[in-house]
C-alpha cells in the first residue's frame, strides 16, 4: 500500500487558475457593465462585447484612437475607457437627437 500523498496535476491547477482568472475578469466587467447601465442604451451583453473587441485590437496590436459616435449619457464611453492602453477616446453627439 502507498501512504504517500498524492501531488495536484501542475496542468490541471495552471488551467483552474486560468479560468479562475477569467472568471474574476468576467465579474469585474459585469460590474463594470452594471455600473454604467443607467447612462447607457447599449445592452449588457453588447458592452460586454465592446470590451472584448477592445481586448482584441490590444492584443493583436492594432494602432488608433476610438471614436463613438452618438454618446448619449456617455456609459458606453465609461466602458470603452477602460482598455483604452494609450489610445485616446473621441466622443461626438449632436445632442438634439436624430
């Protein structure tokens, strides 16, 4: 009979502590998302969605500013502000409707 311990698989805890990292990102952009929704008529889901686009453009090193066009209460500007990395957020509104 072997008493001794058996060791954690080293994959198996660098791939927990990978989705747990996730997860903790997940929960910060929700709140995120749940912070800005009354200054905002873009949805949860689509914010959530702006904010993996601008993960993306970071990642993969793509240059320029961001522009929104129509801000509104400027909640989804809030959002996009957060990943901006040296990009500067231009925001326009004519603020008279369409």
């Amino acid at each position: 009979m072997n008493n001794s311990k058996k060791l954690p698989n080293l994959k198996a805890l660098q791939t927990f502590e990978r989705v747990r990292g996730a997860l903790s990102l997940l929960s910060a952009d929700g709140r995120l998302c749940r912070s800005v929704r009354r200054n905002t008529f873009v949805s949860r889901p689509n914010l959530r969605n702006l904010l993996a686009l601008m993960d993306r453009l970071n990642r993969e090193g793509v240059e320029g500013d961001i522009v929104e066009c129509g801000v509104y209460k400027g909640g989804s500007a809030a959002v996009l502000a957060t990943r901006l990395q040296g990009r500067r957020l231009h925001l326009y509104d004519s603020f008279q409707g369409m």
